[in-house]
C-alpha cells in the first residue's frame, strides 16, 4: 500500500477528519487530538491513550506480523501482535532487553509498535534506568526490509540514514495538561537490511523457554513497559 491508501483507510475506518497530508518531500505529516478520554484500558502505567491503537491499526491494514516493544500490558484486542518486555511478571512473549532485542526474531514481524520511557522520572516507575533510544535503533536493525517502526515518543531517536527511511512525523494532543508527543514512522530501508539479519542476536523462542528466568542485573537498563502519559 502506498501512504495515499493509507490515509484513505485511516479515514473509512476511524471515521475521523482527515488529519494525515504526503507533503511535497514525500512524507506523511499531521497531527492527531486525541481528546479528553484518560482511559487507559489495561489500567498499567503509561499505557497508550484510548483510541491510539485503533489509529495505527487503520493505517497498516495490510500488516499480519505486529510486534510490541517496551510492552507493558498493552491492549492485544485492539491491535494484535506478540509483545517483548524485561519483566516476567507481565507474560511478554519475549523476556528481553529492548536495547539487545537478542532473543526475538526481528524478521518475522513487518510492524513494530516501541513506546519508551520518555525520561529519567518514567523509567524510575518502572525501577530502571534511561532507555539509549538510539541503541535499541541499531537493535532494530535486523528487521527484515520494508518492516515499519511506529515509535511514540517526545523524541526523535538517533538513526542510520542507510538503513531507516522516516516515512511519516504526526503530532499528537492529548488534553490539557498532557505532553505532546510524536508519532515517527519508519522503514527498514532494503539497504543493508539483508546483512544485518545475518549479523545480528540469534534467534530466540517464546516464553515457555529458559528465557523467562528473573532478569540480571546487567540487564537493569533496560524497559519495562509503555511511557507516562
């Protein structure tokens, strides 16, 4: 699908205005209000805001392979995937530290949902500390060519230009006394895409492994779960 059909599904699905432009760089750009809604469905920390989900799923309705980084208890009927996370006690699919990934087969998955820490204050809710966005970048890395990576955040991470195209920037309004924040979407660029499947962690399997032991102290830095609202 190209990002014109996108739109045009956001739209049908949703119902809402249209708030999602290709300008003339050929990026998708706009913004979203989400409202006055505080519900958080799972009720866990820093989980997404209502209707948030529902919205990434109406632009990729073409993608079957969702992955949840930084997945907290996030809401699995409203956009279904496998999730990773550092806790156990959560049932993530994958125990793993989202700056390594080493366990999840990355290229399986052709969407990828991340929603960090967004600073110092929201990783101490979780009992860790800071995520390095621009690690767990280079982590992603080994998504197979053409995945797209929706990351929620107050910051755009560092990337690789040769491996990552930014496709769309959209700005999203909570309410009153809320962060702003951006939705950036990426693609893994067909450059390079092959070599760093081959080079990167092996592959790992779900959670009725060994994995699923209490995470070490080595791995303290990395997420718990979905950001602060």
């Amino acid at each position: 699908m190209d990002w014109d059909q996108r739109i045009a599904n956001y739209v049908r699905e949703t119902k809402f205005p249209k708030s999602l432009f290709v300008a003339e760089d050929n990026r998708v750009v706009g913004t979203w209000i989400m409202g006055n809604d505080y519900r958080v469905k799972t009720g866990y920390y820093g989980g997404y805001p209502a209707g948030y989900l529902r919205r990434i799923r109406s632009l990729f309705p073409d993608k079957k392979r969702v992955l949840h980084i930084f997945s907290g208890k996030v809401d699995l009927e409203a956009l279904p995937g496998d999730t990773v996370d550092i806790n156990p006690k959560l049932g993530p699919t994958y125990v793993d530290d989202a700056q390594t990934l080493t366990c999840v087969p990355l290229e399986k998955y052709d969407l990828i949902l991340a929603d960090p820490p967004y600073s110092v204050e929201d990783a101490e809710r979780y009992q860790t500390s800071m995520v390095r966005r621009n690690v767990v970048l280079r982590a992603l890395q080994r998504a197979s060519a053409g995945a797209h990576i929706v990351w929620l955040d107050q910051v755009l991470p560092m990337y690789r230009k040769d491996c990552f195209d930014v496709e769309a920037v959209i700005g999203m309004v909570k309410s009153t006394n809320h962060r702003f924040r951006v939705v950036t979407i990426f693609r893994r660029s067909d450059l390079n895409a092959a070599q760093a499947v081959e080079s990167g962690g092996k592959k790992g399997t779900k959670r009725t492994t060994k994995r699923l032991a209490q995470p070490t102290l080595e791995s303290a830095g990395a997420i718990l779960g979905s950001v602060s609202d």
